[in-house]
C-alpha cells in the first residue's frame, strides 16, 4: 500500500526526448510521457527565455541563455503545466534565440 507522501512525490510528466539541437535548439520534437501515455509535441513548441543581440555596430555578439517555455496543446491539462515546464528545464540545456549567431 502507498503512503500519501508516496503519491505527493509521484511524478505524473517524464522526459522522453527532445530532437533540437544547436544551432537551432527551439525547432525540435518534444516528448513527454504522461501517465504512461507518449505525447508529441511539433516542432517550434519550446521557446527560450534568452536573448541574443549585437553590440558595437555588429562588432560585438551577445547570447543569453534562459529557462524554456512551452506551447501547450489546447487539450493539456492545466494542473499539469508547471511540472512539464519544469521536467523541460531539467532535461534540456538553455537557448537563446540566438544560435545562428
């Protein structure tokens, strides 16, 4: 039988993969199983949190790199979303959006 701090601990996301990678980090593949169930997210669905700029009249380049977002499916379950993000951030290295830089 469980103990109730058991069940708090489970988690409900997994990381399965994720096909990005540099220079073009955000435009991968995202999967997560849920429950025991695979979900796919499309390509593009992850967003940085960092920037990417010049300085110097170009001279200089500048990358940041900043936690995930996610483009959530319509039919996500909101209660879900946080620990998603959060499974993403633990497995996937930061981007910016300046991997072409």
């Amino acid at each position: 039988m469980k103990r109730l701090s058991d069940i708090e601990n489970t988690s409900r996301v997994e990381f399965v993969s994720y096909s990005g990678r540099y220079p073009n980090l955000c435009a991968g593949i995202l999967i997560l199983n849920i429950d025991g169930k695979e979900i796919v997210f499309p390509s593009n669905s992850l967003h940085s949190g960092g920037s990417a700029y010049f300085t110097n009249n170009y001279d200089d380049s500048h990358i940041d790199k900043g936690e995930w977002t996610i483009d959530f499916p319509d039919d996500f379950p909101d209660e879900l979303m946080r620990e998603a993000t959060q499974v993403v951030n633990d497995n996937v290295d930061f981007g910016c959006c300046g991997g072409c830089l």
